[in-house]
C-alpha cells in the first residue's frame, strides 16, 4: 500500500511537471511559471471591477416593505413581494436609517443594603438560574447549613471520644 501511494504521488508530481516542458501545437509549453503568479494589473483592474458591483449593490437607504404571512404549515414566510392570498398578511415598514434593536432599559439605583448582602449579589454573573432577589436567602440558607455541619462534626468528634 505504501509503494502504490509512492508511485501515485510520484506519476502525480511528473505529470504536473511535464506540463512545464510539453509544447501545445502553437510551440509555447502548456503551462509557465507566469501563469501561476498572478499578473498586478490583473489583480487591481479584477479588484476595481468587483468593488464597482459592490458599490452599485448598496442598499437603499428608502423605507421598503416586507410582507409577512403564515403558510399552510405554520411556518413563517418573508418576502419583498405580497403572496398571491392577501388575506392574513401583514406589512412590515422597515426603515434602514433606524435601529431595530430595542436598547435595554435603564438601570435602576437602589440604595445599598448595610449588611452586605446586596455586594455579594451584584457580584454574581448574571443572568442567574434563580431570580435575583431569593438569592441573599440563599446565602443565608447556606451560613445555616454551615453551622449544621460544624455541629454534627463536633458531635461526632465528642463521640468518638
């Protein structure tokens, strides 16, 4: 298997290689090392044509229309063109100078509760699993369970005595 993948990579190579010395019936070889390093002025006239495209195919800064429907399996369809059955189609003005994205709303300032329990839930990422106002409970949840443990940690210490 390693010979024939050898001879394969090898026959591969020379035939690549002969189109450098093979002549076409017009006398040149079929391929130059010119033909693989593209020409500059090739490159920057292919560059300003496709820029020009681009360029042209800016969209509209006009208001357009969107048509919105449900087909007959419930998924929803969008296009720039009204379907055929008008009857429950809605029209969605889109506006290409304005921002679509509601902005979040502003935070509101608190004052700061004294005994620190407001820090640590800052502190913590957001958004959290838990609504964020059950978790100062559950701190205190976890300072009881603590003292639980150190209990019965120190009952057990007293038994094994």
């Amino acid at each position: 298997m390693k010979m024939l993948s050898g001879f394969l990579s090898m026959l591969l190579v020379v035939g690549i290689g002969g189109l450098f010395f093979l002549e076409t019936p017009g006398g040149e070889p079929w391929l130059s090392p010119g033909d693989l390093v593209p020409d500059a002025d090739g490159l920057q006239h292919q560059a300003r044509k496709e820029f020009n495209q681009v360029k042209g195919a800016v969209v509209s800064t006009e208001p357009s229309t969107v048509y919105r429907w449900q087909d007959a399996n419930g998924v929803w369809q969008f296009s720039d063109t009204p379907p055929e059955d008008m009857r429950h189609v809605q029209t969605v003005q889109v506006d290409p100078d304005r921002n679509l994205i509601k902005g979040l709303p502003p935070r509101q300032t608190e004052p700061e509760d004294p005994s620190g329990a407001e820090s640590i839930v800052n502190s913590l990422p957001f958004p959290a699993t838990i609504p964020m106002g059950e978790i100062p409970k559950l701190i205190e949840d976890a300072k009881n369970l603590q003292k639980l443990v150190d209990e019965r940690e120190q009952r057990i210490s007293e038994a094994s005595q």
